[in-house]
C-alpha cells in the first residue's frame, strides 16, 4: 500500500492536469490524505464548503485519479480538519499587517514616463480563470511571436476584469525580456496629443512619434467612436507599423462591430487579427484572485471570509479589491479580525444596488448588439438578420429570467408558445456547435447585467 503522501502527491498530478487553474488552486489546496483504512481513503480538507464542493462535483473525478494510482481503493471519505493552533496563531498575528502599505511599494506606484508602463502588471500575478483564458492564451502567442501572430490583438470586456493588467504584461515582457521599444497610451491621451500637434503646428512629429516603436499599446480604444480625425490618423499610424511587422495591442469595452460611427476601414482592420472577449470572472476565480490578492499583500483571512465575498462580488475583479482593502482597513481599525456578520454588512454596503432588467433592456441590448431598430424584432418578417437576434432575445429572456414561453411570445410581437420554443432549442443547438454565437450571447449579457441589473435578477412587466 502505498503511503498517505505519496498516493495523493501522485494522484494531485493528474487532478491538476484534468481541471482548470483556478479551480484547481480554489478547490484542492491545503488537502491531504490523512489514513487509509480497509479501502478507504481519509482525504482532509479546510472547511464544510470545501467538503460538499468536492463531494458534489469532483467525486468521480477524485475517485478515479486515486484508483489509477491504487486500484484497491474502493471509497474516498472527506474529513474537515482546521489548521493547527500553532499556524493560526500566526496568522491571527498577520492580522496587524498592514495590506495596503505592502501593496502599495513604490516599485508598484512607479508608472514609467518613456513607456507608460506600470512594472506591477506582469503574467506572474495574472490570474487565469475561464473567463481569461484564451485572452491569456493569444497574449502569449503574440509575446513568442511579435508581430506575426494576432496583430493587432483586440481584447474587449467590460470594466475592472483586468484587460488593462493583461496588456500591459504584454508590454512589460517584450520591454524586459526581449528588449524591445514599447509603448503604452489611452486612446483619450492619444487623441490630446494629436490636438495639441494641430496646435503647436507640429502634425508631423505627432505622426512619428509613434512609427518607431516595435509594441504599440492602445488602450479604450472606444474613445474614438464618432472622431473621425482621430480615426483617420489610428489608421495611417496602424498600417505603416502593421506593414513593417510591428505589433499592435488594443482593449476596449465592446468589440468592433459595436463602436458606433467607426469607420469600416478600421473596423476591418481590428478585426483582421485576433478579437477576444474577456468575461466576468466565475466562482473559482474570484476565489483564487482574492487569495492572490491576501498572499501579496502578506494578510490572512479566514476561508469562510473569502468564499463569501467571492460568492456575493461577482461583476468585477476591481470590485473584489476594493472589498478586500476595505475589510482590512478595518480590521486593521478595530486591531482585530471582522466576524462574518461584520462582513457581510460592509458587502452589502460596498455592492450595487440591484435593479430589475425589463425587457426593454434585453431587446436593446440584443438590438444594438446586431445594429438594428428595435422594432423590426415585433414585426412578421422572416429576413435572417431580424430572426437570429429575435431567436435570441427569447433565448436569453428565457434562460436567464425564466420568462414563460407564452409571456415572450406575447411581448415579442403576438408569437404562438410553439415559435418561442422553437427558438431557444434552435440557439440551444447553435451554441452547442459554435463558439462565436456563445460569445455574442455573453457579450449581450454582460451589456444587460452591467448596465441594469447582476445575474438572476428578475424580468419585470413593461408596456412594449
């Protein structure tokens, strides 16, 4: 039989090879097998949330990794089993250090005036979660690849979830360890300077400026959006460095397709490269950023602190640091740590205020989305590209606010029941087969959950 450490140490590396990173670092750290007896095997875990979490969705899984490794196990039992007194001793004393001064480094506040570059925002403290993963994953083609490989890259999503820490790494790697000229601007400070050249009649230097570069870093690249000045010289500007193989990152709040009034020459060319979305964060990521976050900041709190605010903080990653500091900050007041209802009092004070999504809300969101007027969605038409955004309208309508089928029929324009079925299997099966149309769907409703209301909110009766 082999020992208690050896079997899980070995059965750890296929789990970790099976799942997620960040569920592999929220649901399986600090576990170990404690015994083994007549088959059984005692798996320790740090808390009841842990336990059921393991039990309910990684059970076969577990159960499977330990018997490649030992095929006469025949059962896994879980046991909660706290840290010794000794250890949170110690990190009750943690408690007294401050979070925000250890953050807060000079290194870290230090933005570099010849590149814009924030030296803090590196890949070693980038966490990658589903929501982020194949936003990661094309950044580190273009590092291995500069300039061949997705240029431009354009990373959209909506505020707080780290595109700006993730193009910025970029530039900090090709700047560090490749040694290449890199540079980083909003697209508004673009914009400033390029009225201050018309100005200072000094258009010409603006115009080069910026050519000499090997990464170029545009950020909130939506600023443009109804320029057509600014739009015209991102253009000239984007072909010379595209046409000498310089790379061009850029990050926006909505893909291209959805900046108004930007010009299809530039549309085109964003869309010639790699166009990413970066979603809200799930569950497991939250919880694996907040204890990235604790682990920096040498501060501790407890499992059941973390898991709550990573369960009742979902819009944002930037809304989860500003919890974070401000339960230590407080604690920090108090010389002691919060209980569960002191923090659960300062998330619900630091949270939104919920709101209640109307339909109206969903019908433009999906309308703007695909460019649309909104009444072509209630009128008796067949063209397809009123059906697809109707279809799913009814799809989201009924999946996220479980909507009736006849009440969607109603307000969509007098539909039979029959139609709105029909409509959500047909975008059940298209999601099934492709990932585009999934992404277009997130995208829609993460534009409804920002603007209106966070997820499981409820539809609530409109005249339409």
């Amino acid at each position: 039989m082999l020992d208690n450490k050896k079997l899980w140490d070995d059965a750890i590396i296929e789990i970790e090879l099976g799942i997620s990173r960040a569920n592999f670092s929220t649901w399986f750290k600090n576990t170990h097998i404690t015994r083994q007896e007549d088959g059984v095997v005692y798996l320790s875990v740090p808390s009841a949330f842990v336990k059921d979490w393991l039990l309910n969705k990684y059970h076969k899984f577990i159960m499977k990794a330990v018997r490649n490794i030992s095929p006469n196990i025949r059962g896994i039992e879980y046991i909660i089993q706290k840290e010794g007194d000794r250890e949170k001793e110690n990190k009750q004393q943690q408690i007294q250090k401050p979070l925000i001064n250890n953050q807060l480094k000079l290194n870290e506040l230090y933005i570099n005036k010849e590149d814009n570059l924030n030296p803090k925002y590196v890949f070693d403290s980038f966490i990658v979660g589903s929501f982020n993963e194949l936003a990661h994953a094309a950044s580190q083609a273009v590092i291995k690849n500069l300039g061949t490989t997705y240029n431009p890259l354009y990373i959209y999503g909506g505020s707080g979830l780290g595109k700006t820490h993730l193009i910025q790494s970029i530039g900090n790697y090709i700047k560090n360890v490749a040694g290449k000229k890199v540079f980083y601007l909003t697209s508004d400070k673009y914009g400033s300077e390029f009225v201050d050249s018309i100005r200072n009649n000094s258009v010409h230097l603006f115009k080069e400026k910026y050519k000499k570069y090997d990464l170029l870093i545009m950020d909130d690249i939506q600023f443009f959006s109804q320029k057509d000045k600014f739009q015209e010289e991102l253009f000239h500007l984007f072909n010379s460095l595209y046409e000498n193989n310089k790379q061009v990152v850029f990050s926006s709040d909505k893909p291209p397709r959805q900046i108004s009034n930007l010009e299809d020459r530039l549309r085109s060319r964003f869309e010639g490269g790699m166009v990413i979305e970066v979603s809200k964060p799930e569950y497991e990521s939250r919880v694996a950023i907040l204890r990235s976050k604790l682990k920096m900041g040498g501060f501790y709190l407890p499992d059941e602190t973390v898991e709550f605010i990573a369960a009742n903080i979902s819009d944002n990653i930037r809304e989860l640091e500003g919890i974070l500091n401000t339960i230590i900050c407080q604690s920090q007041l108090k010389n002691k740590e919060l209980s569960i209802n002191e923090i659960k009092q300062l998330v619900k004070n630091s949270s939104k205020q919920k709101k209640t999504v109307s339909i109206k809300d969903v019908i433009k969101a999906v309308c703007d989305f695909y460019n649309i007027d909104e009444k072509t969605l209630y009128e008796k038409t067949r063209r397809k590209e009123v059906v697809k955004p109707r279809q799913i309208a009814m799809y989201i309508l009924r999946q996220d606010f479980n909507t009736s089928y006849p009440y969607i029929g109603q307000k969509l324009g007098g539909r039979d029941h029959t139609t709105v079925i029909h409509a959500c299997e047909k975008i059940k099966n298209d999601i099934k087969n492709s990932p585009a149309i999934e992404q277009e769907i997130e995208h829609i409703k993460n534009v409804i959950y920002s603007g209106q209301a966070v997820a499981g909110a409820a539809i609530c009766d409109d005249q339409i």
